[in-house]
C-alpha cells in the first residue's frame, strides 16, 4: 500500500538501471493546469484542443491534458521563482485573450464546484483512452485540476532521499493549496477533495519510502514486469522522481488561482528541496516519519486544510500546522535569499493569514446563498489579482 517502506531489492530487477540526467544547479519549472469555462453558464466547455491549436500546436509552453477542458501552461527551466513567475505571465496573457474571444474564461482550483464528467470531455489519445479503460468509474471522476513543480538534482543518489524526506512536509504544501471543497455541487467537508479523488488511481497517491536510486530502478522494472505500466510518466505520486530532466517533481498541490499565490507556494517548494539537498552535501541524514504518519497527514491536510493539527516526526509530537510554518519559514529565510525568492516566501505567511482558497470559496457561497456559479465566478477574477 502507499506509504510502506520498500527495502529489498531482488537481484533481476538491481539490474535495470534508469539514468538521471542530473541537474548542474537547482533549477526550476512549473506546470499549471486550467479549466476552461463558459463565461455564461459557468461550466466547463470541452474545446481545449481548438484553443491549444491556436496558441500554437507545437508550442512547448502549452500542453494537452487527460480531459478536453484542460489547457496546462508550463515554463521553460528557469533559475528562479522570479522567472518562473514571468515566464508563466507570458503565456497566460496569450491564452487569456484566446479564451475569451471564445466567450470563455480560465478558471483554476482543485475541482469545479457543480461540473459533472463526461464521456466528451476525454482528450483524443490511446493512452488516455486506455487509462479510463482500466480505471473505469474512479478514472471518470478525474475532474481535477493541479500545480507540479520541478526541481532540479545534481545525481541520482540525492533523488530518493530527498523525495522521501520532503514527505515531513507534505500536508504544509497541501492545507496552503487546499482549494477544492465541492464535488458535483456539494460540499465535501473537506478542504482538498481532489487530494482525495487523485490517490484512488492504482498508481496514484504517496510514494513509497525509498532511500536509494537502486531500490527505485527495481520498483520499476519490477511495475513494468508485472503490467502495471508500460511507461514510467505512469507512476502518478504526489512526489517523484522525473529522471529524464533531472528534477524531483512535487505534485501535491490543488490548482491555484492566482499568480501570487502560486509563487509562494513555488518559492517554498524550491527552498525545501534545495535546504534539503544543502543538507545532504553536508553529510546529514534527512529526517523521516513512519509512512502511517505520513498518510494521517495527508488526510488531516485534506480534511482540515490550514486548520489541520499535523504530526511532526516519529515521536508523534503534533502542532498546528500554521504554527509549524511560521517556524519553517524563518528557518528557510537564508535558503530564499540565495535563490532570489525571499519576497514570495514571505507571501505564504499571506496564505494563512487571509484564508486559502477553499475557505474564500466558502465564503462567496454563504455571502450568495449558495449559488456556486458565483464561487466560479470569484475563482476567475482571482486570476487578475
């Protein structure tokens, strides 16, 4: 099950090496996935490829997705969170003018509060289309929508340390981008029900706590043997390895709104791996928590958003997860000003402090009388802000 610590390596899979490209400094990209919806009715309008088409069929900052209501903006590597940020503006003001001479606007959050799934939505791909063949009903329900963020690695030893490590901080990444309290026009209760939806997908959810690259390249070859995948992009954890670009690549994240939003929760994502990182160059050992805290952090994070009490390490201590940040983020100071990002980290103290996007949602619908179209309609102009 997610979560479990893997430790043995069988002899026939140690041989099945992967190489990692390697990263010669920590760079960084971002890929931000978007809905599309009508700017009448609100819902989602299934014509991303006509959109994507005229943005440029091969233009590499604009991405195809499983449904065809998904447009994803992506950066090229970039060195910092600054850039990063202005390298996404580009695009976006391009889609934006696009989408609207299509009576269309873009819309991001976890889910779409009353959107309902179905079979036109799926984009024209066999690999799509075999997805949904094998999921079946909990492949269907893949309405979601995220933010992953990559990180560049110098090697491959560092990798699965980092990946399992950074799982100490998980529900701090995943109450900050909480921004999907409803499902098909109800409200969950909880704060990030994509996180929810996205781990029922056989290869979705947390990933296992590996340490080793080796112990990774047999976890593969060992998913390849068995059928499970034909390609490794096929393993859809919330964090992992992407060795062809030499990056951790952090998928925890529920779509984000907002561009200053998106930027903190990038420049606390770059400080943690490269803190980390720092500390593996200096021989430390990365801490770690038992996988069945790690999954009760999940949950709590997605139940609970910045209201969750989180356990810290493998002594069951617990705090607010609020507090734990304030504390993290002076900790991390110094690592933001080496990577130019110390004005957006400091942004994430904003998050907490003004309410993250499920709880804004929920307060246009109770100013609203629960009208959702209104909440869509409060999501679409936080795009400006």
């Amino acid at each position: 099950m997610p979560g479990s610590a893997w430790r043995a390596v069988s002899s026939a899979s140690a041989n099945k090496h992967i190489d990692f490209v390697g990263s010669p400094r920590p760079t960084l990209g971002v890929e931000w996935e978007f809905a599309l919806v009508d700017a009448e009715t609100r819902d989602v309008s299934n014509v991303a490829t006509e959109v994507i088409e005229e943005l440029g069929a091969n233009n590499p900052r604009v991405h195809k997705e499983l449904l065809r209501n998904t447009v994803e903006i992506v950066t090229g590597i970039c060195d910092s969170v600054p850039e990063a940020m202005d390298d996404l503006r580009s695009t976006l003001g391009t889609a934006r003018r696009i989408v609207r001479d299509r009576n269309m606007e873009l819309f991001c959050a976890g889910t779409h509060p009353f959107a309902k799934w179905s079979p036109e939505s799926l984009t024209d791909a066999p690999r799509y289309a075999e997805l949904i063949k094998r999921t079946q009903w909990w492949g269907r329900q893949m309405l979601i929508w995220g933010v992953h963020v990559h990180v560049g690695i110098s090697s491959a030893h560092k990798v699965m340390a980092i990946n399992t490590s950074l799982l100490n901080h998980y529900p701090h990444l995943l109450a900050l981008s909480a921004s999907s309290p409803y499902w098909d026009g109800e409200d969950t209760g909880y704060a990030s029900n994509r996180a929810m939806m996205f781990q029922q997908l056989p290869t979705a959810g947390l990933p296992f706590h590996f340490q080793t690259w080796r112990e990774w390249e047999g976890f593969v070859h060992d998913q390849k043997k068995t059928g499970i995948i034909d390609h490794m992009n096929e393993i859809r954890w919330d964090i992992r390895p992407s060795p062809h670009i030499g990056t951790v690549e952090v998928r925890i994240f529920d779509g984000v709104s907002n561009i200053r939003e998106l930027s903190a929760l990038v420049a606390l994502t770059h400080c943690l791996i490269v803190d980390l990182d720092h500390r593996l160059d200096a021989g430390e050992r990365l801490p770690t928590m038992p996988p069945w805290h790690v999954q009760e952090n999940k949950w709590r994070a997605a139940r609970y958003g910045l209201d969750a009490v989180i356990i810290l390490d493998e002594d069951s201590n617990e705090r607010l997860v609020t507090d734990d940040l304030d504390d993290l983020l002076n900790r991390l100071e110094p690592v933001a000003a080496s990577l130019k990002c110390a004005d957006e980290l400091r942004m994430v103290s904003d998050i907490c402090n003004s309410g993250g996007s499920y709880q804004r949602q929920r307060r246009v619908a109770e100013a609203n009388d629960g009208d959702l179209r209104a909440v869509v309609d409060a999501l679409v102009a936080e795009l400006d802000v």
